[in-house]
C-alpha cells in the first residue's frame, strides 16, 4: 500500500512520456513546506483517477491550490513520480499545507549513521511493496515491485535502527520529499523519498533475535527437553513471591474520582512508538 494525501497546486497540462496519443499528464506541485527553508516544491505527474471526474484535465484553473490523494508510482528511468488518483479532487484555500504519506510493505535495507553536522542520527532504509496495477505507467502488480527510499531522525531514528531488518513488514506515516541536482555527468537528477514523521511507524513480525521453535520437528529426546523446561519455568513464575503494597502506599485514588479530562491516560515522557 502506498497512498499520498497532499495540497497541490494545478500547473496545467505536459505531453505524455509515455504514448504521445494517450491523455495528457497535468503537472501539480506540492508547494515547499513553510517551516522549512531547505524545501522545495514537489512535482508530480498526475493521470485521471477511474470515476473521479474532478481529476480530468481542465477540471481547475492554473494556480489553484488542490486537495489530491492517490496511488504514487516512481518511474526508475525517468526519475519521475507519477501518480493515480483514488478520490475526486478537491478546491482548497490557496493557505493550506498538507503532505501526508502512508505506505506499507517489505524493508529492503537499513543504514544508520551518526551525522555531525545534524548533532542525531539518521537512519535510511527502503521500502519494496505493491500497490494497484496501472497499464498507463506500465506497472503491473504481478511482475513489479515500488521501492521507496525513507529517512528518520533523531529519536526515531534509534528506534527504527533497532526494530527494522532486511525482510521485516513495516507501516509508515511521513511527508514526501523531492530533491535535485546535476551529476558528474551534468545531467539532471531527481530524487523523491520520504521522512519519516514521529513515533508514525509500526513494525510488523518478530523483533530481531526471536527464536522459533517448532516442536513437532524435534526428536522425542530434544522436545522433552523443551517441554520439562517450559514447566520448569512455568513453576517458578507460579512460585514467586506475589507483590503487596507497602503499608505506607496510599492506595490508588478510585476511578469515579478522576478527572479524566485534565489527567492525561498516557505519561508525557512515554516513548513507546506504537
């Protein structure tokens, strides 16, 4: 799964890269995200979403600031980001910034690294998963994968290093991000890839390390084993000496008395992700 919910504003219309005969492609920009001085604007090449008249060209003027959501396919070759919309467009406030991304799939690679300038860490990984087949980008669900490229920070950034791994399932919430530059070679480059927002990700699956045992495969020695130390363990959780308050606790304060409103469910310093 991957779907992009974004304002972006209507650009007009560009030729079609792939069949010059087919309908046109209609340039949107996600426009730079205001907090942020090293951003810029994000294209996008947007086709016409399937019983979604809004989404046709001329639908809207030049300039006007849209609210689009949709499937995004990143073309390799092109180094373009194509994308399909799932829902009629809509008129928005030409103030209104938003750029939320959802994806989901199998992480490809992971990196982390210290970075001095930044004074945290960053983590890179990958994201390799499926979404809808679409023959106007020559996509097919059966035969390709999208990969995106993702980065976390700071906090995030630590937890993720520790919970991601080559193969794991992965959810992620984020903002997408364009970058380009010219090569070596003085041709154009561009990239898109998307950050990570915080405590937004849900990791699928056993953490690294978990061990599996299946006992129906064992032999009759090694799975009596297993079995007498799992009852060994078991007795001794039961044989534990159970907790008793403390006679100068007070005790817990009763539920009719709480002011649920002003006293927060969750502890402000709790860092559990998910």
């Amino acid at each position: 799964m991957n779907i992009l919910t974004a304002a972006a504003v209507y650009k007009g219309v560009v030729p079609n890269p792939f069949n010059s005969n087919a309908e046109p492609l209609m340039h949107y920009e996600i426009p730079a995200n205001p907090k942020s001085k090293k951003d810029i604007p994000i294209p996008l090449f947007v086709l016409s979403g399937y019983k979604c008249p809004k989404t046709i060209p001329g639908s809207f003027e030049k300039g006007t600031n849209v609210l689009i959501s949709g499937r995004m396919y990143p073309n390799k070759q092109t180094g373009d980001l194509y994308f399909v919309p799932i829902e009629d467009f809509q008129e928005l406030s030409k103030d209104i910034y938003i750029n939320q991304v959802f994806i989901s799939g199998g992480c490809g690679y992971v990196s982390n690294k210290y970075v001095p300038k930044l004074d945290r860490e960053v983590t890179e990984f990958g994201i390799k998963g499926k979404t809808a087949s679409e023959s106007r980008v020559f996509y097919s669900r059966k035969h390709n994968d999208l990969e995106f490229p993702l980065e976390s920070y700071g906090n995030d950034a630590v937890r993720l290093k520790e919970y991601l791994y080559k193969g794991r399932s992965v959810s992620i919430g984020g903002a997408l991000k364009f970058e380009t530059y010219i090569d070596k070679e003085e041709k154009r480059v561009n990239k898109y890839k998307i950050i990570v927002k915080p405590q937004q990700y849900a990791p699928f699956g056993d953490n690294k390390g978990t061990v599996k045992v299946n006992i129906t495969r064992l032999s009759d020695e090694d799975r009596k084993t297993v079995m007498d130390l799992v009852s060994k363990l078991a007795s001794q959780s039961n044989s534990s000496p159970s907790y008793t308050r403390p006679p100068h606790q007070q005790a817990i304060a009763d539920s009719k008395g709480v002011n649920w409103q002003s006293s927060p469910v969750v502890p402000e310093n709790d860092d559990v992700p998910f």
